[in-house]
C-alpha cells in the first residue's frame, strides 16, 4: 500500500501538513456542496472527519452523472462511521465536537437541530466553534424551500442566460454546489481569523441561492448600465466581434478571441486579411461590433482553409486567444496538467487507482494533493474513538451492538 492508502485503511499518521495544520474540522455532509467545502479545508491541512452513517454515505453508491462526486470532493478525510440516533453514537459525537474548531453541514433545514447536533447545542459544547451551514438559501422566506444546483440554477438566471431562446438550460457543471463549498469555505477561515483575535465562535451560512445570484451578478449589472437585459449566452451581442467558435477543414472546431485593438491588428497580419485591416470602418472594437454580420463570414471562410493544428499553430505564434473543444475526459492527457502537477492520485472502491484534479492554486511554489486517500466507511473509527479515550474492550462492544462501523 501506499502511505495514502495505508492512512486511508485506519492507519492514522501525524498530523496532515500544509496552512491549516492543527485545524480539527467534523463535516456532516453529503453529494457535493458540504463535501467541496471540506475538500478545501482538507487539502489545505485541516484535519477533516466526515462522520457518516452505518454502511457510509450514500453518495459513495451514486451512479450516473453523480458517479464521479465521492471521488472528486471526499480525500484527505477521515471517516467516522456510527449510528446517530442511538444514545451512544450522539455521546461519541459529542465527544468529537468538543475537540473541533469548525463544524460544517449540507442537510435541510432543520435536520441536524433535530438531532441535537445544530448550532445553539453544538455552541454549548464548545462555545468557540465556527458553524457553517450550507444550505439552498440564506436567511429569508426561500430559506424552508428545497435546493438543489438546477433548481437555483433556473430561478436564479444562470439557466436563462446558458440555454438558447425559451430553452433555459442547466450549467454542465455543479457550479453553485462547488462554489458554494468554496464560499463556505472562505466564510470558515475569516471567523478563524476573527476568532483569533476575539476569541469568539460564530455561525457562518453560505447558499446555493445568494451563490448563483452572484454568478449572474454581471448580467444584472448590465441592465443597470444599458437599460437592456442581457440576452442569452447563445444569441447575445458580444462584447467583441470575433470571439467564437469556428469550423476547421479537417472537421474540428476551436474557439477564436480577439479582444482588443491590439489584437485586432496582429490577429489580420498573421491571417493575412490585408483588406479587413486597411477598413476603417473596423478600425476599433465598437465598430467591429457593429459589423459582426460582414465581418465573421470572411473569417469562418479563412479558418475553414485551415486544419484545426495548424490554426491552433497560427494563434499560438499571434498570441491570441484560442481553445480547442475539449470534453472532460481528454483532460486526463492535458500537457500543461500533467507537466505542473495538476493532479492527485485516489484509490476507488475495488481498489483501482485514479487521478482527480487539485485545488486549483499554488501556495508558495505549493500544491496540495492527497495526503490522505478516499477513506472507506469507518475506517478511521477505530483510531478516532482510541483518541477520544473508548478503550479496545469499547469500541468492540459499539462495534457487535451495531452502534459504529471500523473496517477490518
């Protein structure tokens, strides 16, 4: 085994290393938004414990397009499986919240206090804990409703202005869900810092609603500023006039931007489009605009006399903008990923390994990849109860009456 691997089977070494470092951070979380908030926090070197039900969480059985989600947002944790509505799972509990700075939590409203697990009788425990709530929406008449990421996605804009015309369409990504974590996660460090200066916990709240408002923030915006709604993504009037997607001789496709008038020049001297830079008409970005509808033509005409590597040649020697069309599993042989490090390496049920993308930032010339693998359920239970002062002769005890979980 590896030491991740070896970690991740309730081997459990020192203290993770990284900026967080002594931080102790107990997650009660499931699919995505709670899981990607504690997935910063613990790629940064918290210590993360996600407590999870007897037999796990269910998002580790999720097929389809949430088959990816256990793998991408669960390493460098430490699970703790047992039985919460039992009098001696919740003691456990509670003894584990006493040691923790951070607490973080994504079920419905209301759930966790019903357990006796919500942030008045957490804070009873230990009144300096920073809570955060992970929710649909932050406090406000939405704040009962359910959420999900499609469901603000459509209320809040962002579907709208993705889809054409009368086709809202959702994001291709869970884009709120993992913001939201981010934000959360953001939310975390700041009331550690005041923390560390008052001395005082805090509850912090951070929503999928108030998160997608947040994206779409520049569209509503623009209507301040034109007195326009903004139009959707596909038939919008963009900012610049070649900034899109065009047709290759050898059937491929790459995304083209010109940007700046800058741009512009170098961008008709290295296609040689002599006549569209002696135009004055096009002689600044506004204008270009205006006549996107003479002017792009004349550019799918040029691009299409080129194959897709040989453009992609071209706008690399301009300096331009330029992206070829990439679906998500080419990127596992993206050169700029693999040659900077990009990725981590996890261990999925069965034992096969697989590659997941780091926090996309670099600390000091750091990355942080997985000190600690994706745990299965329980198998930290055994070392986190031992800490927590349950002898042996206990934790088999919890264990035969069905009240934990450990892995053999």
């Amino acid at each position: 085994m590896t030491g991740a691997q070896e970690q991740a089977h309730g081997r459990v070494s020192a203290a993770h290393s990284g900026p967080l470092a002594g931080i102790r951070v107990v997650e009660f979380a499931h699919m995505v938004m709670g899981p990607a908030c504690g997935l910063v926090l613990g790629d940064l070197g918290a210590e993360v414990i996600k407590v999870e039900p007897i037999g796990g969480d269910s998002t580790r059985r999720l097929t389809g397009t949430g088959a990816g989600f256990w793998a991408t947002y669960n390493r460098n944790k430490k699970s703790l499986a047992l039985d919460l509505k039992s009098p001696e799972g919740m003691q456990i509990v509670r003894k584990l919240l006493a040691t923790a700075d951070a607490v973080t939590e994504n079920f419905r409203p209301g759930t966790l206090d019903q357990l006796g697990l919500g942030y008045e009788a957490v804070k009873k425990l230990r009144p300096e804990i920073i809570y955060c709530s992970l929710k649909g929406f932050l406090p406000g008449p939405y704040e009962q409703r359910t959420a999900l990421d499609e469901v603000v996605q459509m209320m809040g804009g962002l579907a709208y202005m993705t889809g054409p015309e009368g086709r809202p369409l959702r994001a291709g990504a869970s884009v709120n869900d993992v913001m939201g974590g981010m934000f959360g996660a953001i939310g975390i460090l700041a009331a550690l810092q005041e923390k560390s200066r008052t001395g005082r916990g805090q509850l912090v709240q951070s929503a999928l609603f108030e998160n997608n408002v947040f994206l779409v923030a520049q569209h509503m915006l623009q209507y301040s500023v034109t007195g326009k709604p903004a139009a959707p993504m596909p038939s919008r009037l963009s900012a610049w006039a070649i900034y899109d997607v065009f047709d290759t001789a050898d059937g491929g496709q790459l995304f083209v931007g010109v940007v700046s008038d800058t741009q512009w020049k170098v961008f008709c001297d290295q296609f040689g489009m002599t006549a569209l830079a002696a135009d004055a008409t096009l002689a600044t970005n506004n204008q270009r605009v205006h006549a996107r509808e003479r002017l792009l033509p004349q550019v799918r005409t040029r691009f299409a006399q080129m194959n897709k590597a040989e453009l992609m040649r071209a706008c690399e020697r301009a300096g331009l903008p330029y992206a070829p069309i990439v679906m998500p599993q080419e990127l596992f042989d993206d050169p700029h990923l693999n040659a900077s490090g990009g990725f981590a390496e996890v261990t999925l049920e069965g034992g096969r390994g697989a590659r997941v993308p780091k926090l996309p930032l670099e600390m000091d010339g750091r990355r942080f990849g997985s000190e600690l693998d994706l745990p299965a359920a329980g198998s930290h239970t055994r070392a986190l109860l031992a800490e927590l002062a349950y002898s042996e002769a206990d934790i088999a005890r919890l264990a035969a009456a069905g009240v934990i979980a450990t892995e053999a």
